[in-house]
C-alpha cells in the first residue's frame, strides 16, 4: 500500500487511474452522489462514542495492519484509524486504493491514542470522490505566488489562514450591510451594463449586446447615476454593494472588477454623511477585526479617536510650498515637473490637480475628512455655497490612501449639464477616465432631485484593514492565461475590436 509521492506527476496519476479502474471492477462508483449521514468534524469531536464524519484526506501513514490518516471538512481535522481485525475483508482491502485527496465518508468509533491523539477507529467507509492529481506537501503548501493565484482552490484547502481571511470578507460586505438596514437604507439593484459609463472618473470595459446589437459599457460605479434617478423617484434612502469594472493598471491597491458598496441619502448632505460614514468604519473595526488601533504600512491607525480633517488646498501648500488657488495651469505643470510626476500633455486643470493631491496624501495617516476639493475634480458635487471654487466632497484618509469617497450631491440640472459638457470634451481629447454625457440624468435632474448625500467605499477597505495586497483579499484574482501562446491571436484580435469599438462609441458621443 505505499504511496510514493516523491515520483513523477505522470507516473503518480496513472497509479491513480489503476486504483480508478480497479475501484470500478469492484462496482464501487468512484464519484458517488448520494452521501449517508455525516457530522462536521467539529461536532463529532464532542460525540459520546459512535460518529460519522465526511471530508477530504490529507496525510495517509501507514504501520502493518493500521492505517492513520487525517481527513478535513471545513469545520476541522481529525485523525483516522483502519485496523485489518476491525473492518470486513474487503473493506480492508479497500483501504490500500485510498490516497491523498480523496474524499472520504467515515462511520466508526471515538477514542485517544497513547499520544492523545482524539481518533475515530472506522468501521465502515465509502469512497466519495477519488483524486488523479497529488496534492502539493501539505506542510509547505505552494509558494510560487502565480501558481497560488492561480490554483486558489489548493492554496485555500492548504492555507487555514488564508481561508479565514475571506470568513472575515463575508463578515465585513454583512456588517456593512446590516449598519445600513438598521438605519432604514433600502437595498437595491441597478445595471451592470450601460449605454453611458458614469458616476466616476474611470476607463470602463466594453462588450456588445447580440440581440439587440449595441455595444455597452460594464458599469464603473455602484449604480450612481442610477440611484440619484431613484432619488428623483421618491425614494429616500438606497444602497447597493456589487461588482463594478474598471480597464486600468494593477497594483497593490487595485482591481479591475471588484465589490463596492454606495449609498444615497435624501434631504442630507455631506456633514450628515460624514458623522454617519465615521460611525460605519467604528463599527466594521469593533465587529469584523474586534479591535479599532490597527497597523496598516507600518502606521499605527486608530480608528476610535475623533477623526480630524484635512483641507485639500491647505494640504498641498503645507507639503509643496504650492497654492492652487492662485497657480495658472501652466504653473501646476512646472511643479509637476519638478515633482518628476510624468504628464502626457493633454490633461486638464483637473486631472494636474489630483496628480499634485497624490504626491501629498501618502504623509497624511488618518483617519481623516479630506475636504474643499476643487470643483475641477469633482463633477457630481454640489458646490459651497460660501466658495463656489469648492464642492461639498470629502475622502477618507488612511495610511496615506483614499478609502471611501462622498459629496453633497449636484442637483442642479444646468451646472450638471455644463460639467458633463466639460468632462465630454476631455473624453474627445484623449482622457479615456474623465467622465461621459449623460443627457438622461440631466433629464432627470430637470424634474427635480432632492438634497442628497452620496458615500462610496470599495473592498480595498478590508484589504488595507487587513493590511494585506488587495490582488491577496480576493478569491480568485485575475491572471493572464497559463498558455498564453495558445491563444494569443486571440488576444490581439480581441484588442483590435476593442480599440475600433472605443473609438467608434467616442465619436458618437461627440454630437453630445
């Protein structure tokens, strides 16, 4: 019965395909469906005596007459034992076709080896679903980060840890949801695809629609635009969290595809916003992570103290000697330059602006409000009333990055009009991120939409909580294909059409 795992990988898979086909002369069916009882592991570690258990086995050793293994549901691992003299002959037999990986249903009785080891002697078993391929060493699991993100299902089945990580995600996205609902938000859906990609700043993917032959954007916000439309239809309070898609870089802090949570609230704006969001985030820190002092890119982070605010001006003055408010276009570009910040020479006063405000933020540690943005950079805000060169907008701060952004939202039909007018033109002259005319929700906005305060946080959030790469708090990242030779005249094709789509849906919009 030996179980050699030192040999070669197609060499280990044929013995496995033997051990298949002998299991089917036997007429046992190597991938049964109907399963008998069974208790999670946890659970039958309590039992009096008697148990049955059901899981995937993890180490087999093998000593004459008896056989140890582990095997492993989600609930935990415990040790088996098959002795020749306590099971029927042909289930003994059976017993050397098991193999690291299998799945495995258990019925047998408790007890403690002399190295108290709590183990269930079995006394009888069933094969549920037979493993081909060997499962890495259990004890070094897979190092190579691109074979673990790509092989997720063996990284999550080896790494505890890392499974934990993504009970605490559910907890997070449910502790979020609950806050909302206790204080009365509606949760709803909106489109994923759009004709017009709005309510942020953002590159989106696009994709064609066959029956009705259109092509259409994957959204890159949680349904904006949409729920300020459902805040002109009356409703007063509404969330959504769900996946959104962005076409840009990747890196430590971002995604293409990812969840976001935003919610809309009537007749408040963003003061109200502010008290209610700093509530939230005291709120994830005490239930999801049981502690509000975190460590997050080597800064102490605490969550329970007022949080301070920071002004977006006042900041770039204190740290670069710089005032915007002053400063000609041509001026941010020759700080920008001395920042040795690359530009490509299209960009508007708004986008050198936010390229000024990244090369401050990394110094501030928060939390904090970051407040008085330009209204260049910010064309779904309302602005102060006391500064119109200001919008009623703020970010939250922590460890130098932006985790959560709101605003008092625009309601005013002709101000929207002449900002998305202004974001169009910059579309037409390269900027694929700024944002697109959408004559529907100044439409909208004609019949009239309340105050309103909006607030927007992604699951970079959890990652910076957790203090890991966000690409390592998601489930199954995204990845070239592992033969990319394979395919890739696909590919270029691919890229081909998505470039004449772009192109032909921006010189649409230009009549706009």
């Amino acid at each position: 019965m030996s179980r050699n795992t030192h040999r070669p990988l197609d060499e280990l898979k044929k013995i496995r395909m033997e051990k298949l086909e002998k299991l089917k002369a036997l007429g046992i069916n190597p991938y049964a469906s109907a399963v008998p009882p069974k208790t999670p592991i946890s659970e039958a570690k309590n039992a009096k005596d008697k148990t049955s258990i059901a899981g995937r086995l993890m180490s087999i050793r093998e000593h004459g007459k008896i056989v140890f293994a582990n095997v492993k549901d989600e609930s935990g691992q415990i040790q088996l034992a098959f002795k020749k003299g306590s099971l029927k002959n042909s289930l003994w037999k059976l017993v050397s076709l098991f193999d690291i990986g299998d799945f495995v249903w258990v019925s047998g009785e408790l007890f403690t080896t002399k190295a108290g080891e709590l183990t269930i002697l079995g006394k009888d078993f069933k094969i549920l679903t037979k493993s081909f391929r060997p499962l890495p060493n259990v004890w070094h699991g897979l190092k190579d980060e691109e074979k673990r993100y790509r092989q997720r299902y063996v990284d999550l089945l080896l790494n505890d840890e890392l499974k934990k990580v993504f009970v605490k995600k559910a907890l997070f996205w449910q502790t979020i949801r609950n806050f909302l609902l206790d204080k009365d938000f509606l949760e709803v859906e909106t489109p994923v695809l759009e004709t017009t990609a709005g309510g942020a700043d953002a590159n989106p993917f696009i994709t064609h629609h066959n029956a009705l032959d259109i092509d259409l954007y994957l959204r890159i916000s949680m349904g904006e635009l949409w729920q300020k439309r459902l805040m002109v239809a009356g409703f007063e309070k509404t969330f959504e969290i769900g996946r959104q898609f962005r076409n840009e870089g990747v890196s430590r802090e971002h995604l293409q595809d990812y969840t976001q949570m935003e919610f809309y609230w009537a007749y408040a704006n963003y003061e109200d916003s502010m008290k209610l969001v700093e509530e939230l985030y005291k709120q994830i820190t005490q239930k999801v992570f049981g502690k509000t002092v975190f460590e997050i890119n080597r800064l102490k982070i605490d969550f329970s103290k007022k949080w301070e605010r920071v002004d977006y001006a006042k900041s770039i003055r204190k740290y670069l000697d710089f005032d915007i408010h002053t400063a000609l276009e041509s001026d941010i570009r020759t700080k920008l330059k001395e920042l040795k910040i690359p530009l490509k020479g299209k960009e508007t006063k708004g986008r050198l602006l936010d390229l000024l405000w990244k090369a401050v933020r990394k110094k501030i540690t928060g939390p904090s409000f970051l407040i008085g943005h330009p209204v260049e950079v910010s064309p779904l805000a309302k602005r102060c009333e006391s500064n119109p060169k200001i919008v009623e907008r703020y970010q939250i701060i922590i460890a130098g990055s932006e985790l959560g952004n709101g605003y008092t939202e625009l309601n005013d039909p002709l101000d929207q009009k002449q900002r998305f007018e202004e974001q169009q033109k910059m579309r037409d002259a390269g900027d694929l991120d700024a944002q697109m005319y959408d004559s529907d929700f100044v439409r909208a906005l004609e019949y009239g939409m309340p105050p309103v305060t909006g607030f927007g946080l992604s699951e970079r959030l959890f990652a910076f909580l957790m203090d890991k790469p966000v690409r390592e708090c998601v489930l199954f990242p995204l990845l070239r294909p592992e033969n990319p030779h394979s395919s890739s005249a696909q590919n270029s094709s691919l890229k081909e059409t998505n470039s004449e789509k772009l192109y032909n849906m921006r010189e649409k919009f230009k009549g706009y």
